[in-house]
C-alpha cells in the first residue's frame, strides 16, 4: 500500500483545491523556504490523525484552515472549512474488504483497490466540527486508527520522520534509542502487554 495522491482544499498555504501526486517508491517535494513544503506532510499527519494540533504547527485546528492574512497575522472572515483527502492505492491488498467494510461500517465503500481517507475541519460563529471519512462513509477518528495500525501505521511508529527527530535520535540515551528500534521491530508491544500483566 501506498499514498498515491494528496487532495488539499483550502488546508494551510493551500488556498485553491490542489491535487497532489505521489509515486509508488520515491517522490520529492521541493521548493524555496515558506512555500508549503512540510504543510504537505502536515496534511497527510492531519488527515489520517497521527498527530495533536501542536505536532502539525497550529495552536487549534482551525489554524489550519486557509488564510490569506496568515503572514501578517491577521484573522480571516472567508470560507472556514478546509479538508485532506488521501488515496491510498491498496491494489496488493495490504487492507482487505472486510477490513475496510468493518472499520468504514458500510458494506458501501466502493472499490478497495483505492482507500481514500479524508478529515474536514469545520469553523461556525461560536465552535468548530472535525470529520473523518473512509470512502465516502463517516466514521470516527478510532475506526481510521484501528484501520491504518493493521497495515502497520500508527501515531507511535516510526511512519513518518519529522524535522529535527534524527538529530533527537542521535543525542538520545542508548536506553531511549533502543525504544525506537523495539517500536519499529514491533516488539515494544510485547514489552506493553509484559508490563499490563504483571500489573494484575
Ligand atoms: P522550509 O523550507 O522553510 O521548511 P516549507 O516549504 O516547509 O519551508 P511550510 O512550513 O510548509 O514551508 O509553509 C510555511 C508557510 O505556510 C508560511 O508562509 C505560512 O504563512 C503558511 N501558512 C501556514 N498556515 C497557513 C494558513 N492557515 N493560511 C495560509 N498560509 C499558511
Ligand atoms: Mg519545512
């Protein structure tokens, strides 16, 4: 399985809905300092909830709607809604039809060569709404989590190397170190389950 296009629509720098394509085995983003680099990757972070507000740079979540006075710091009065999709190419089955239809709880998902995950953030006069969707189908933020954790991609994993962890990790202790490894081997999960049974 892998991310094969990004959708923003009105999500940070993104004013206009914008349709990103990634390859199956590497694909660069560049550009100069400022022009929404790393609001990619934020985007994908925010779509598939693998990280708080803080981790994706906005204080609150409707920080992350578009706005055109963003570098000079003004509040914006426009459309308040923004939204990530992202389309996951599942045509080896990483995810299977029943796993899908369980955690969508729909039968009515479409084709599962394509799973496509999409998060709305939506601002009203006194409050804000933040959507998931699994194909098409409303679901909770749990039911995306439990899906992406059984093809291996998970808030505590590795899946995603942020600015600044490398240098984290090589001022880490060996002890801290050797905790990453046990998260990526996928044993650190034994060491968890260890611990809660000699708790009983
Ligand atoms: P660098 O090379 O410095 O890492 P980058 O390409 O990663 O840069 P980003 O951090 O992705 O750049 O983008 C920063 C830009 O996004 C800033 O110009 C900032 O004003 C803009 N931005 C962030 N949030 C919003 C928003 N809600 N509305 C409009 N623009 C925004
Ligand atoms: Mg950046």
């Amino acid at each position: 399985m892998y991310i094969k296009e990004l959708v923003l629509d009105n999500f940070k720098s993104f004013g206009q809905k914008t349709r990103i394509p990634f390859y199956e085995d590497f694909t660069t983003v560049t550009g100069p300092n400022g022009s929404g680099k790393s609001n990619v990757i934020d985007s994908v972070l925010f779509a598939l909830g693998l990280a708080r507000t803080s981790g994706i740079r906005a204080e609150k979540l409707t920080d992350l709607i578009y706005n055109p006075g963003h570098q000079e710091g003004e509040s914006f009065q426009g459309q308040r809604e923004a939204s990530v999709e992202v389309v996951m190419d599942n045509a080896n089955r990483t995810l299977d039809r029943a796993q899908v239809v369980n955690a969508a709880g729909s039968d009515d998902i479409g084709d599962i060569d394509e799973i496509t995950i999409k998060r709305r953030v939506k601002e009203t006069e006194d409050n804000y709404y933040s959507y998931y969707y699994i194909n098409g189908r409303s679901v909770n933020l749990s039911d995306i989590q439990d899906l992406l954790a059984q093809a291996g991609i998970t808030p505590e994993g590795y899946n995603v190397v942020m600015q600044g962890d490398v240098t984290e990790i090589i001022n880490m202790t060996p002890g801290s170190r050797r905790e990453i490894i046990d998260e990526i081997a996928g044993v650190a999960q034994f060491d968890e389950k260890k611990e809660a049974a000699f708790e009983e």
